[in-house]
C-alpha cells in the first residue's frame, strides 16, 4: 500500500530532525535534546516506516549510526561495520525478543545469554597488528568513523601492546571510551575553580576528550576503556564470547566487574533488576543493560537485521534526562540559610519518577547557562538526588522569556541577604528568626561546644518545631515540663533532666554564646579570638567592620559577614531577650595582665606534642595571656611546630611567621610559671 501525503510529510519532517540531532551529537558535542526525547522521534520514525515500507531510503536515520566524521579528523574505515543495538523499553519487549532467539535457534530451554551494563559513553574500535595497537577509530555512521588513535594512545586503560600469548595477528577491539562519575565531578570542579566549561554529564565529558585536537588536552582526562565486543579478527579467539572476555582480560583489558553469565530471560531481568537498584552507586554512568547470545555459532545463525545483530539488545533504563519547560524560578532557603534558586518545572518524567523541580545551584549557575523563565531545558536526573537543570534549549526560547536575580530580601523572613566576597552562595542573615534555618539553628545552639544543652538532639527537636513550642533560642528557656511529656518517649524524668539541663546553660561563657548564635563563617576558635579581643558581647555587637578586622584572624569577608549578622534589627531582639528575658548569664573574660611573653600574642599550634596534648598547650596558652587560633595570618604572633607539621608550618614559613618547637615552647612556658 502506498503511503499517503501526510505520512510521507511526517517522515521526511522526522527525518530532517533527527539527522539536525544526530549532528548536534555525534558531530559537534552539543546535544540540545535528552536521550528519551531523541529515542521517541527515531521509534516514531521506525513505526511509520514499518506500516509504508516504500518510504525506507538507503539515507535514512533507522538504515544508519550516526553522523559524518568531522574533516578535523582523519577517517577510519571499519571492514565489520560497528552496528547499533536494538533496544527494549520494558520486560514485555525483552520477553519478545527472548522468544524471538529461541524461535530463530529452534532451541526448547533457556538460551545462554551474558549481560553487561550499557555504558553512557562513546564507541571506538582498536586495532591490533601483531599485538600492537595501531589504529583506533569513533564509530562514525557505523561504517566510517574519525581517527583518534592518537588520542585513544593517551588512555591508560587501552593496552599500547597486548599482554601474554595467543592473540590473532589481526584483532579489533571494541568498546566504550567513559569517565568515572567521581573524576567526573573533580574535573568540572576543577573547571569551575578555572572559569572554564563545564560538562553536562560523563558522556559529553568522554567524547569532548577524546575529540580534542590537542592530545594532552585528552590525556590530562580520566578517561577509561571497557570492551564489550570484537571487530575484524585474522583468526578465531574462541567459541563463545564469555570465553572472549577471559581472553582480553589477559591481554590486558579491564573488565567491568558487572560483567556476567545468565541462563534464560528470567535471570537477565533479575540481573536488570539489581543494576537499575544500584545505579546511584555504581562507578561509571550507564543507560541501560545489554543482552547478547554467548555462543558465536548461535549468533551467526542469527544473523543481523537491516541495522541490528538479532542476537543482542539493550534493555533501557529509565531515561535520567528529558526536557520540559521552566515556570518560574524561586528562592529555596536552607537550614544553614545558604539560598538556593530552584526551577519550578512543567511536570515531566524523568529516571522513573515524576519531577516539577530542578535545582540551579547559585545565582552564577542561573547565570552561566542564561536559564530563564519560559524557557525549555534538559533536565537530569542522577539517582536519588533532586534534579539539575543541565542546559537550556536555546532555539526553543520564547519571546518574553525572563531573566532571573536573587533577591536582596530572604523570601521566609525579610532579613537581609548577602553574598560573601569570592564565594557563590547567596544566605539569609536571619539566623536566629529564619523558621527555613529553625531546626539547623536550635541544633547548633544546644550543641556541646556551644550551650550544650545534652539530650536536645535532632528528633526532639524536631518535634519541638513541630508543634510550634520552639521558634527561636528564647523558647528552649519557656518550656514547661507539662509540655515536654506530651512528646514522643519524654517522660517525667527524661522532662525533668532536660529542663535541668536547659537551666544549667544559662551559665554561659561569652565564647560558647557566641559560637552559639550560629554567626556565618565563626567557629569555636573564631568566637573565643572575638571574645578575647574585645572582652564583651556589647562590644562584639557594636564594632564595626574596621574593628572586626582589627581582631587576630578575622579578614575582610568574616568582618562583613559578622557585622550583617549583628546589624540584623531581628537578632539583636532575640539576643538581647536571651540576656534580659531568659536570664543567660555570660561569664566575664579574664584578663591577665601580669607580663608575660604570650601577653596579646596570637599563637597556632601544628602537629603532634609529646609533653602535652594541644588541648592542654592551648588552654595554659590562654590562661597566659595569649589568644590560640586555628588558622595561620600574618597577623600570628608565632607557631608552634610540634612532630609531623603540615602545610600551617608551610605557610607560616611563607610569610615570616616565627615558628617554636616543642622545647621552645615549654621553656617559654615555664619561665612564664
């Protein structure tokens, strides 16, 4: 039957997408489409050549690979052309398939089948000549590809010459070319400390590496190579291709340890099973799961359809990328009030589950790839985390799309929001008021380096905020012991010593109290510099920003982080009730004023003390007059080297800071009695 006019439009509009697709991937890097989006287009394609036959030509998309190589490159014919797979999206259409080899081999049990996962990466076929590698090739459009053999050269996992005896005197190796997903990470985070592109995921990484014109550009990416098949052999290597596999493992290949041996399509779907379980976790990226038939003879007695060996399939997973539209863009604060912005999604399905919002990271990311309002990304999803915005389609912008700022207001409680010099994150200066940061802020409140409120702990703290018993610090000090037994597993004297507990707290030392308050970028160390330096927590609330600086350790950024917090109306409300209403009472710092050598000096301590802990060192350092700090300035007085210093001993070299050892120190310390 001869196809109609709107079925010949649609196929050649089909067609004309997927080659712009096919360039766009194979050919420039540049994907704009996620990988469900490109498979349902080449199906559509498939379906309706399958019912008009006379609309297959020998250049359509389903008769072929990929794309053209690119003239940057030399070409590679390959002899045995690097076929694709077909693909299953479900356990019915692996049944059918299982069913179809069992028909095609006339074969009444189970069929010995081998799995392996489906790397999210790029093909390349080695060639080997007497044991030494001398070509290697992309797939290209499955019949010529480009010549990166001066590139695959670079990888550490491609053996440059076979190992041990046996091997044809002409052999090609085919495989997957990946990066591992934690070197992945390191290397955009290296890139983002640079300024340079960052890669949307492993797979554009891998085959952006392999294309570089510069090899040590490539080699300086980790890059890894795993074999899933043979290409031209001069000679048999076995009968089946488990035993295929044993034998390029002692020629010097790796093998993915999830490589595996199955009988029946039953077992296979268990082994999918317990990948797509695993996938969070494994090493490497992969979007799917292949079946093969093990035995060589069964396979060419299956022989190939018009694209595909019958004797194999890939069993997809749930696609991690797809594509939707972006609604708005809204402020998400966080426990420790670091403000994220958040893509609020047009609802699409993406790794099994449905997903309306994407994270954007920080207001740079939101910038960096322009996402705005109305616009149509790709969005992935990598396993339980939420979801990124990877790109925005740019063709598909509308007219009116909006550009988005972070506000200068937190969206949950109208403090002011401030971004730290030198750093991405945007946060909340609200510490003490921000409901989004209550249950960070309690926690940290009652922690024992700062009130130290014991057996104030997540769960019940939790329930607290929960019933709205607790909404700042102030609060912890109202609780009634009628109110703590109406909580789950608090009764009468769990009540009664956690109130004990809270009443104790109120004995507090202007160190503790500070670290407490949960001021951005002030640790222990930090708050006892602040406490020691200017002796009161009046004094610490009205400095400026002249005179935070002026204080050991605190730089430019701490300053301003420090006074915004302090200068913020709502803070100094919940502080000053603290002191007023719930009666905390701060110790008064001592003072030493006899003359001694420590006297307003600025020390650090480094390595291991045999005569002492450091604990103790810093405690008689401070009842000496001296303020003990972590980090290294030149404002440190000196530093105490003790056995195995690190890199503070380094930096204090730099910058001319005096360095003690031990045996200085303790003489110093004892002449000071």
């Amino acid at each position: 039957m001869a196809a109609p006019a709107a079925a010949r439009k649609k196929v050649d509009t089909l067609r004309r997408q997927i080659e712009h697709h096919n360039s766009l991937y194979y050919v420039l890097d540049t994907p704009e489409i996620s990988d469900a989006e490109y498979d349902r287009l080449l199906r559509e394609l498939q379906t309706l050549e399958g019912e008009y036959p006379d609309l297959v030509t020998p250049d359509s998309p389903t008769q072929r690979v990929g794309a053209a190589p690119v003239v940057a490159f030399g070409q590679v014919t390959h002899s045995v052309p690097m076929t694709s797979l077909d693909n299953a999206f479900n356990a019915e259409e692996a049944r059918e398939w299982d069913q179809r080899v069992r028909n095609g081999l006339d074969a009444e049990g189970e069929v010995r089948y081998v799995t392996e996962p489906k790397f999210d990466g790029t093909s390349v076929s080695l060639r080997y000549e007497d044991g030494l590698l001398v070509r290697a090739g992309t797939r290209g459009d499955g019949s010529i590809g480009e010549d990166v053999t001066v590139n695959v050269r670079t990888v550490r996992s491609v053996p440059l010459k076979l190992r041990g005896t046996g091997w044809p005197q002409l052999l090609e190796v085919r495989g997957e070319i990946v990066i591992p997903v934690k070197a992945f990470e390191r290397m955009n985070a290296e890139q983002t400390s640079k300024g340079g592109k960052i890669f949307a995921n492993p797979r554009n990484a891998a085959a952006g590496s392999l294309r570089q014109l510069d090899p040590r550009m490539t080699a300086a990416r980790p890059l890894a190579f795993f074999p899933w098949g043979l290409g031209a052999s001069s000679a048999p290597v076995a009968q089946s291709y488990s035993e295929i596999v044993a034998r390029l493992r002692d020629w010097g290949f790796r093998i993915t340890e999830f490589f595996s041996v199955q009988t029946g399509i039953d077992a296979c779907l268990k082994y999918y099973a317990d990948l797509h379980a695993r996938r969070a976790r494994l090493p490497f990226e992969i979007d799917g799961v292949v079946y093969k038939v093990d035995d060589l003879a069964a396979r060419v007695s299956l022989g190939f359809t018009a694209r595909f060996p019958r004797w194999a399939i890939a069993h997809k997973l749930p696609a991690q990328e797809e594509t939707t539209v972006v609604e708005d863009i809204m402020p998400s604060v966080g426990r420790t009030g670091v403000i994220t912005p958040i893509a609020v999604l047009r609802a699409v399905r993406v790794g099994g589950v449905t997903v309306t919002y994407a994270t954007l990271h920080n207001q740079d990311e939101v910038q960096r790839k322009d996402v705005r309002i109305g616009d149509t990304v790709i969005v992935r999803r990598a396993g339980d985390v939420i979801p990124e915005v990877v790109g925005v389609v740019a063709a598909k912008r509308p007219q009116g799309a909006r550009p988005w700022e972070m506000p200068q207001r937190c969206p949950v409680c109208d403090s002011h929001v401030i971004r730290e010099e030198g750093e991405a994150a945007h946060r909340c200066m609200g510490g003490l008021v921000c409901s989004a940061q209550r249950m960070g802020a309690l926690l940290h409140f009652a922690s024992r380096r700062a009130m130290d409120i014991e057996g104030l702990g997540n769960k019940l703290v939790e329930q607290l905020v929960e019933k709205k018993l607790v909404e700042s610090p102030v609060d912890l000090y109202n609780l009634t012991e009628p109110q703590l037994m109406e909580l789950e597993r608090m009764g009468e004297k769990s009540a009664q010593k956690l109130l004990e507990r809270i009443e104790k707290s109120k004995q507090a030392t202007l160190p503790r109290f500070l670290h407490a308050l949960g001021i951005p970028q002030v640790g222990e160390a930090t708050a006892e510099v602040l406490a020691d330096h200017f002796g009161s927590l009046n004094a610490v609330m009205t400095a400026t920003v002249e005179q935070l600086e002026s204080a050991p350790n605190i730089g430019p950024n701490m300053a301003e982080d420090i006074h915004a917090f302090f200068a913020e109306e709502r803070n100094q409300q919940v502080i000053h009730q603290l002191i007023d209403q719930a009666r905390v009472v701060l110790a008064a710092v001592e003072r030493r004023e006899a003359a001694t050598p420590f006297v307003g000096k600025t020390v650090v301590l480094t390595g291991t003390l045999e005569s002492m802990t450091r604990d103790e060192a810093k405690k008689r350092l401070k009842s000496l007059g001296a303020k003990v700090t972590e980090t290294i300035s030149k404002k440190t007085s000196f530093l105490v080297a003790g056995a195995e210093a690190g890199s503070k001993l380094t930096k204090a070299q730099k910058l001319g800071v005096p360095v003690l050892d031990e045996a200085a120190l303790l003489q110093m310390l004892n002449a000071a009695g």
